[in-house]
C-alpha cells in the first residue's frame, strides 16, 4: 500500500469537518451543521477504504457514500434556501 498524502489530507480535514460541525450544533442547537458533519461522515468513511486500499473491493459502496454525502449537503442547502424564503 502507498502512502498517499492526498487521502490522509482527505481524511483529517473531513475529521476536522465532523468535530467543528459537532461544536457548532451544540452551540446553537441548529441543525445545518450537523447535516453538514454528517455528510463528512461519509467522506471519511470513503477516505479511510481509500487509504486502507480497498476501493477496489469496495467500489459501489464506496460510489454510495460518496452520493449519500453529497445529497446530505444538497438537500441541507436546499432547506436552508426554502426557509430563508419564507420571509
């Protein structure tokens, strides 16, 4: 296995992400940031089969993921826009 300096970068940025995000809504009880780190969730759960070189084996989930997070944070934005347009 090599190292690869992009993934662990990956990796603790999406921890770092998921700590903040955590932080964040037991500050303020709003629940943005915590779709937000569960989004980061997924990536790092992704970053870390990456690093642990078993995307191969792990493709389609790993392709699952990767989607569950990305629809986390579209459908966080999405309701953020609807409720700041109920003015």
């Amino acid at each position: 296995m090599a190292f690869d300096l992009i993934s662990v970068l990956n990796f603790v940025l999406n921890l770092a992400i998921i700590l903040v995000g955590l932080m964040a809504y037991m500050k303020t009880k709003n629940f943005v940031p915590l779709y937000i780190g569960l989004a980061f969730v997924l990536f790092a759960i992704t970053n870390l089969l990456t690093l642990l070189d078993m995307t191969e084996a792990m493709f389609y989930p790993i392709f699952v993921l990767r989607a569950m997070g990305y629809v986390t944070i579209i459908y966080t934005l999405y309701k953020m826009m609807a409720k700041s347009g109920k003015k």
